[in-house]
C-alpha cells in the first residue's frame, strides 16, 4: 500500500503500522533509526499517533522531530 510521510509517498506493506512506516522513512532519508521509537508521528490533522496504530491506503502523516 501508498501512504504519505511529510510529503513523500511511502511503499510499505498492507497491514503496517505507523511504527512501520516511521521505520521505512527514517531508512529512506537515512537517519539513525536507533532513535525511531521516540520519534513523534500525528495525523494529518495535527492529532498524535502511537506506533502500533494501523494504516490504511494512501493515509497521511507527518513526522515531527526525526
């Protein structure tokens, strides 16, 4: 499935969760990903996300602190 990180489309597996997906951008853009647990994730509307919450198809997000 497709979602969205900060702007950037993201190809990740079907039944991801925003941990997941976190996980896959930090390796993408080459950050530490020792430090992906504390990173901060919310919804489009600026609402938090906890990393097991589940994803759906073309779902937007954005990291706030990577």
């Amino acid at each position: 499935m497709t979602i969205i990180v900060n702007k950037s489309k993201i190809r990740i597996f079907s039944g991801a969760t925003v941990g997941d997906a976190v996980l896959r951008w930090a390796v993408r853009n080459r950050l530490d990903i020792s430090k992906v647990s504390s990173i901060q994730v919310t919804d489009k509307w600026g609402h938090p996300l906890d990393n097991a919450a589940p994803l759906s198809e073309n779902q937007i997000i954005k990291i706030i602190n990577p």
